[in-house]
C-alpha cells in the first residue's frame, strides 16, 4: 500500500499519551529517534490529562483542614478494589 495512509516508518512506537507514554516519547525524540504516538482518545495526555496529573494522598492534612472527610477506610476499600479486583 505505497504512498496510503499506513505507510509510515519510525524508530520508535509509543501507544497511549499518559505520563508513561509521552515521557518516553520525548525521551526517544530527545535522543535522536524518530517517534510516532498513538493514542485514541481526542486528547493528549490520557488519563492524567484529565485528572491533572497529581497524586491522591489519602485524608491527607490539607484535606482535614478544610473539611474535607476522607475517611482511611473508604480509601483502603478502594485501593483493595483497584489493586486486587479479584478478593
């Protein structure tokens, strides 16, 4: 298929924008590589591009000092249930 839409060439191949991805894809690019970077959604960055990229820390003290409940608990489920959906 000479000359269509697929008929391209790179050294490296980074699939998703996230932090891991566009991290080595500037990296590749930085050290000379010629770089192609897919990604399906209509933004770059994934899901940090959305979240804005930061850490949770749970009930951490700023969010105690501003009211904000975040009970230990509640957290601990949640990273039981993202980290080890099988128990």
């Amino acid at each position: 298929m000479s000359g269509s839409m697929f008929d391209y060439e790179a050294d490296v191949l980074v699939v998703g924008s996230g932090a891991a991805g566009l991290a080595a894809a500037v990296t590749a690019a930085r050290e000379g590589c010629s770089v192609m970077l897919f990604e399906r959604e209509d933004h770059v960055g994934g899901t940090p591009g959305l979240s804005g990229g930061t850490a949770w820390i749970p009930n951490n003290s700023s969010m105690r000092e501003q009211g904000v409940e975040d009970p230990r608990d509640d957290a601990l489920r949640y990273l039981a249930r993202t980290a080890f959906p099988q128990y």
